[in-house]
C-alpha cells in the first residue's frame, strides 16, 4: 500500500464519512496533494523521518510554517490510520516533533478604519463577474467565512434566516445567521442566475458545486484590495472592530454572531437562538453602517 492509497482510504473514512465542512475537506485535498507530490508511490511501511522532513522542509523555506504544522499533523493521522489498519507499523511524523521551525500566526489583513471600509465597499460594486461581486458584498453583510458562504445552498435560508448546518461550520455546531434587507437585496438579485441550482454561489463551470475561495481573492487584487490589505476572511474583522467600537452591542452577541465558539458548547449546539433579537437588530445596523460608509 502506497502512502498515496492509505491517505485516500483515510480521507473518504475519517473525513467525508464523517461529515468534515467543505472547507475542510478543500483544505486537506491541498494537504494531500503537497505530501502525495513527495511521498505518495512509496509504499507507507518504508518511509522514513527523513523522507518525511524533506517534503516538509520545502514548505517550511517558503516561510509558511502554519501549513508546514498542518502538513505534520495531516501525516500524523494517516500514519496511525496505517499502524491501525495494518499497512505499517510506525509513525515517522511523531519523530519530526522539534524538527520544524514554529512561526506565530498573524491575523487576517483588513481594512478598519471607517474610511477605508466606505472605500472598500465602493470598490466591491465595481468587481467581477457580477456572481462574485454580490459573493463579497454578501460576506460583507453577513460576516461568515468565505467557505461558508460559497457553501450556501438555497436549502438552507427561509425567509430571512440562513441556518448552516454543523457539518459546514469551523467550529462543528449549527449557525444561524440574520439576513438584513440588504442581504435579502443580494439574494434577489442573484437568485434568477442561481436558483435552480443547489448553492447559491453555484459554479459557471461545474454548476453542482460551488466556485472556488481564491476567485474571492482574485476579485479583491483587481479592485485595489489585495495582498496585505484585505482578505475575504478580512471582512469579519471589519464588522467585529465596527461593531465593538461602535458601543452600541454587547461582546456576546457580537462572538455568538462570528460563531466564535463559547465555553459551553452542548448549550451552544442545541440553541441557536441565544441574543437572537440582539444579532437580528445588530446585522441589520451593520449594513446600514456599511451602506452609510458607502456614501460618504
């Protein structure tokens, strides 16, 4: 058994059986392939530290010590998968603890400053194609990650409530999300392209999926708010330093609204309704914020 066929078997076993988020599962896929393209037709009882650390150590010269982490743990788990499943006996990714160099994360770049965000809107009207425009413009508006937004399914929103699902969460518990009349706005218009489909950012190419996070990225650079400056992920931080330094809503409802996940998590899964009226109010503060941002 190849490293390349146990990492396969891991990954419909433990991670779509299990009902792994799609952002997740796209980002073990990108794992995956940077580990098969050093050490995937060696058979997984031969391979060794050091064959290991060599694929490693050309991730780690990029300066991307996070994924370099993620690289070790991903490997780690398809190695006790194997000494599990009999196809070795060892786990080589266990010996490389203390091998690798540790780098700090950094947070996602966005832009703040009310300025910035009134410019950052206007420039989110002038991207394309128009499938990614109302994208941004509605990560803006309902402060989700990127992934899950473009794993939005037309399902999944009832009036003007999005209820996401536990399996498509970060933090594995159900999410519930606000829609304001300006999120609404962006569903309207984006419903004739995309309504028969199954998500509501379905794909022009391969329509039974949803397009790809980077297209996000790409919009960005193109408007003036690439690279360094802001991020998809970014628009989170906008509405998060908005909404504190605003002082009108309470921390909590701010974090439930993030689903930034609270010490007790059985009350959190099975209520999704906790400040509800608060975040309901609040999401639709937030666009009127970002609207009156816009023009001025």
């Amino acid at each position: 058994m190849t490293f390349r066929a146990v990492a396969e078997e891991w990954y419909q076993r433990k991670m779509i059986a299990e009902g792994r988020s799609d952002s997740t599962l796209n980002r073990t896929r990108w794992l995956l392939g940077m580990l098969n393209a050093g050490i995937g037709d060696k058979p997984i009882s031969e391979i060794e530290p050091p064959e290991l650390l060599n694929v490693l150590r050309k991730v780690e010269a990029g300066g991307r010590y996070e994924s370099v982490a993620r690289l070790r743990a991903v490997a780690s788990q398809i190695f006790r998968y194997g000494i599990a499943s009999g196809y070795c006996k060892r786990d080589p990714a266990a010996d490389l603890r203390g091998a690798l160099t540790s780098g700090t994360s950094t947070p996602h770049p966005a832009v703040t400053s009310p300025d910035e965000v009134g410019e950052l809107m206007r420039a989110v009207d002038r991207a394309e194609p128009e499938r990614v425009r109302l994208a941004l413009k509605l990560l803006a508006l309902t402060c989700v990650r990127p992934g899950e937004l473009l794993g939005a399914e037309w399902g999944e929103i009832a009036g003007d409530v999005w209820d996401i699902p536990a399996h498509k969460m970060k933090m594995r518990l159900p999410h519930r999300v606000p829609l304001s009349r300006q999120a609404l706005a962006v569903l309207k218009e984006i419903q004739p392209s995309t309504g028969n489909r199954k998500h509501v950012f379905a794909s022009s190419l391969k329509p039974t999926q949803p397009f790809v996070t980077q297209r996000l990225n790409i919009a960005l650079e193109k408007i003036g708010f690439g690279g360094d400056r802001h991020v998809p992920h970014g628009f989170r931080s906008t509405f998060s330093t908005s909404a504190n330094e605003s002082g009108k809503w309470s921390p909590d409802a701010i974090e439930l609204q993030l689903a930034h996940v609270e010490s007790n998590k059985v009350r959190r899964a099975y209520n999704r309704n906790i400040r509800w009226e608060e975040r309901v109010t609040l999401m639709q503060w937030y666009a009127d914020y970002l609207d009156e941002l816009k023009r001025t």
